[in-house]
C-alpha cells in the first residue's frame, strides 16, 4: 500500500478513506454498475511508505462457498503479487 495521501489529493475510491486502505473481493462485477455492493471490503490497514524494498504480506481470506470467479481490486494504490486461490474442501 503506498501512502497517496501524501501527494496532496485523495485517489481512494468514492466512500473509501485514504487512511484506511481496503482490498475488495467480488464474485461478480458488472463494471457499468456503481462499485458499492458488488464487492466486499476487507481492511489491510493505513497505507506505508512507497518503498520497494518493504515486505509484502499475506491475507488469507475465508467463507466464500460456491465460487466460478473472483474480482479483486483495491480502494487505494496496493500492489498485489502472486496471488494464490486454494480451494479446500471442508
């Protein structure tokens, strides 16, 4: 998560605070529809410095149950890497 705040302008979604970044998760998106309700906001926390050289961390995500597809974005700048799905059954 990078700390865009500091540019002097607000690049979070519309309804999302800069000071609390949130990733969104969707099993559906329909993108000619308003954002709020197709996806559901986990907080990661307040954004960091912009250094690359930082740790990246890993969010484990559960209930979820009959899913084709999944939509992740962000309400603010996060970078994502490898992202991985591991289906269980349970």
């Amino acid at each position: 998560m990078t700390k865009n705040r500091e540019l002097g302008r607000n690049l979070s979604i519309d309804r999302f605070s800069i000071c609390d970044v949130a990733v969104l998760i969707g099993t559906s998106f329909d993108p000619t529809q308003p954002l709020l309700g197709q996806f559901i906001p986990i907080s990661v926390g307040p954004p960091i410095e912009n250094d690359a050289t930082l740790p990246f961390f890993t969010l484990y995500l559960s209930g979820f149950e009959g899913v084709s597809q999944l939509f992740i974005a962000s309400s603010g700048s996060v970078d994502f890497d490898d992202i991985v799905v591991d289906v269980a059954d349970c």
